[in-house]
C-alpha cells in the first residue's frame, strides 16, 4: 500500500509549503528584492515524500511525480501536487493508493497555500540558510486545514534558492477524513498500518523571469488527472487486469438510490476509471457481480442486485465495451463481507464486484 520510501500524501503538501517559504527568502546576494519577478518551483529538482508505517516496525516510503508551485511578487504561495502521479515503486500497490485512499478520482490534486512575510528572510542573502517557522493551509481529500512547520531556506544562487523540511511533518489521517482509505487499504494488503503519515520535503524554486503573471492560478502541470499515473501506457497484462479488478472491487464508490438501479451521478468518477481499465485489457471477459444487504426479502435483494450490476454492464456497452465482453450476476444478500449489523456494514455489503471469467 505505502511504498517502503515514502513519507506520506500529506508529506507532499507539507514540501509545497515548505517550498512556498523558499520563494520568500531574498533570492539576492546582491539586493535583489526576495519576491521580485517571484518564484516558480523547478519540478525536475523538487521532491515531496511520505512515509507510513506497517506491520509494527516496517516503514515504506513513497513520493509524488507531479507538482507545481510558484510564489507571487507580495509574498503568496502556492504547490500543487497531482495526487495519481503518487510513485511507491510497485504498480498495484499505486493503484490502491489512487483508488482506495486517495480517492484520486474524486480529489485528483492537493493544494498548498501560505503567504510568506519577506522580513523572515531579510538577511538570507547574508546568512545563505535560515530555519523559519511557516503556516500554510492544506487542501487534501476535500479537506482543508491550517498546520504549521520549521523549514530551512537555503540560498543556492541570486535565482535560485531551496526549502526543506528540518523534520518530518505528522499528519493524522482522520484530520483529512482518510480513515475509511486507511481501512480499505488495511484490508486489501492484510497488514496494520499506522494511521498517521510522516511527510518531508525537498523543493527548489527559479526566480520567474520578468512579466511572469503573478497570479495564484493553477501553474501547468506535465501531466493531468489521471494521465498522470505512473502505469504502463496502453493494453495491461492480465496480472494488472485481476489486479485492478480487484482494487476497483473494494473502491466502494458506486452508488444508487435506496431500493433502485438508477445509478447516481456520484458513481461516474469510478465508472469513468472502470471503463479505461475494462477497455486496456481487452483479451479479458469479465464478471459483473451485484451484492445487496439484508433489508427486504431475499427473492428481491437478488432481483435488485442483478438490475444494479446490470445498470453497470449497460454504462460500459454504452461507452463501446462489447455485451459479448461482460456477465451479469447478482447475488443479492448471499456473500456478504460483514455482519448486516449496522449501517456501516450494511452500507460495505452493498457493492459492485468485478473479476476475470478467462
């Protein structure tokens, strides 16, 4: 699930902020305004790690491919990170975190914002390095929090500066409503994973050339959404096919009205998602398996449970996936996961499940 080199989503957004500090420090040996022309963040030359902890004492450490940042003339900050591009090294362990933590197709990207007071870094063009206290705000999984970290700014050259963190940064990932991730992923890869997320940072800016706009507008990434995945482009081997059927399985993020197989909008991201992964391994045919929970009869819970995975099979056909491709099951309230106990469980009986026939 983390990757054995990284340091948290979170660690990511905490390396934005830390970079949005650089930008402010005075850029200039030479008395060059800290914030003239302002800053834009060197991708190339930037890092943003996570760190997780799993079963008891085994740390993975994981990192984002894709960033973006800048830092206006007054002192405003700002790093994006494209939360598909997270890179554990492994291609179904970064599947899981896209698509069980992340929820990436839901909140493709973080956001960092701070606003960096150019009297901290004064004298940086004297001193060359200066730790300084920073505040920012994270956006993360449609969550939006104020923390605040110690970073050092260290001036490389009148253009060019870096910020890193001077300790990993904890992130609680009940704070970023990431606990039902951290679950799925518990249950996906069968070990315990510390529910807290340690993040660093090594980010350089450039100083923007002259007449760069200055605005806190989203600064051109490489790649976008879920192009960004570190995946293998093209047609999957039948390994990444199970694979991601099985990942996508536990998404959970199909949704109809109680007692319909109207399929509510809200289930177009992972459809969406579904489709791409249908269509790359085309030699597969698959199953199509609906799961009710206990309420109503039995006779009807199977009826509803094949109208829902049915209602799915017709998205793909009307996206291009051949009928001949699927087959519809349902099992109503036959196989579930837990207890129909309570909502919670009841609500995780409830699913769409997909494998290979072949």
């Amino acid at each position: 699930m983390f990757r054995t080199q990284s340091r948290s989503i979170l660690s990511r957004f905490f390396a934005g902020l830390t970079c949005l500090t650089l930008l402010s420090a005075p850029a200039s040996a030479q008395g060059v305004s800290p914030f003239e022309h302002g800053w834009t963040l060197d991708e190339e030359a930037s890092e943003l790690h996570f760190m997780s902890i799993k079963k008891g004492d085994l740390a993975e450490d994981s990192s984002f491919a894709t960033l973006s940042g800048l830092i206006t003339e007054d002192g405003k900050a700002q790093v994006r990170v494209l939360v598909d591009s997270v890179d554990t090294l492994v291609d179904l362990r970064n599947v899981r975190m896209r698509f069980l933590f992340f929820e990436s197709f839901k909140y493709p990207e973080a956001l960092i914002t701070a606003e960096i007071p150019p009297a901290a870094l004064d004298d940086l063009a004297q001193v060359r390095r200066k730790m300084i206290p920073l505040e920012f705000t994270l956006s993360l999984h449609g969550v939006t929090v104020t923390r605040s970290a110690d970073v050092a700014v260290t001036l490389i050259s009148n253009d060019r500066v870096n910020v890193s963190t001077t300790k990993p940064i904890a992130l609680k990932l009940s704070d970023f409503n990431l606990t039902e991730g951290w679950q799925k992923l518990q249950e996906a890869a069968n070990v315990i994973i510390v529910p807290v997320g340690m993040v660093s940072f090594d980010f350089v800016f450039n100083r923007s050339a002259p007449g760069t706009p200055s605005l806190l507008t989203p600064v051109a990434a490489s790649r976008t959404g879920a192009a960004a995945a570190l995946e293998t482009k093209g047609e999957f081997d039948r390994e990444a096919c199970i694979g991601r059927f099985e990942i996508l399985s536990r998404a959970g993020n199909i949704y109809f009205s109680a007692g319909s197989a109207k399929l509510s909008a809200d289930s177009y991201p992972l459809l969406e998602n579904l489709f791409d992964v249908v269509s790359r391994c085309p030699g597969l045919r698959i199953e199509i398996a609906g799961h009710t929970d206990s309420d109503g009869g039995e006779t009807a819970n199977l009826r509803l449970s094949e109208l829902r995975a049915g209602s799915v099979k017709t998205y793909l056909e009307d996206k291009g996936i051949p009928a001949s491709r699927m087959l519809v099951v349902g099992y109503g309230e036959a196989k579930p996961l837990l207890d129909n106990t309570t909502a919670a469980n009841k609500a995780r009986n409830r699913r769409i499940e997909f494998s290979a026939l072949n």
